[in-house]
C-alpha cells in the first residue's frame, strides 16, 4: 500500500463525490512540486494541514512540540495549482488524480468553500 493525499472540505457539498485514489499524488509530490515551483504557483504539498488533535496522534511522545492550527485554503488557490499541473507533460502519471482534485475543488470554488489536503497512511 502507501499513502494518499486526499481533499478535506470544510463543509460538505450535497451531492459532490470528494473521494479519490491520491496514491500517484503521493507518489509523484516531489515532481509535482517542483513542476509548480517552477511555473510560479504554489507547491501541492503547501496545502497539507492537519487538526491539531490529530496531528497529536502522530506527536505521540514529542512533548513541548504544539501541533500548528489547522489552515483552510482558498479553492482558487488550489485550482491554480491544479491547472496549471495538468497543463504539464511531466504530470502525466498523477494525472487521475489531479483531475480529481480539479473536479473537487471547482465545486468548492463555486461554493466558496475552503480545503486542505490530509495524508492517508
């Protein structure tokens, strides 16, 4: 298996399917971030957040370290990204899974509704 970066609204949309795979997400972030680097738009990777309490979880041990708040971004931020990923050749093999985050986030836009990416492992 592996992890998978999956979107996290901060409200639900009737109606709208926010599941997708993200393993080819996790797998490529190092390349994809780069790629966003490079075309002047913000790294995937700079959308991930976690509550606190959850993020507690994996700390388990690490005392006086506090777990930053969790952060909500704007869709549009998000969809720069994303189009500009699928816009590129070498973001071919997450290319399923930026679709999905596209098809996620443009409801969210529409919606106005913020997101962040979590990290199934």
């Amino acid at each position: 298996m592996g992890a998978a970066y999956y979107i996290v609204l901060e409200k639900d949309i009737d109606g709208l399917d926010t599941t997708m795979d993200g393993m080819s997400l996790s797998w490529h972030m190092e390349t994809l971030d780069a790629l966003a680097r490079q075309m002047g738009v913000r790294p995937l990777s700079g959308f991930f957040s976690m509550a606190p309490e959850e993020l507690a979880e994996f700390m388990d041990g690490a005392e006086g370290i506090k777990p930053p708040p969790l952060q909500q971004f704007p869709a549009q931020a998000g969809l720069t990204t994303v189009k500009a990923l699928l816009a590129r050749p070498e973001a071919r093999p997450a290319m399923h899974d930026l679709r999905d985050c596209e098809r996620i986030l443009c409801a969210a836009a529409r919606q106005g509704i913020g997101w962040h990416f979590q990290v199934d492992v």
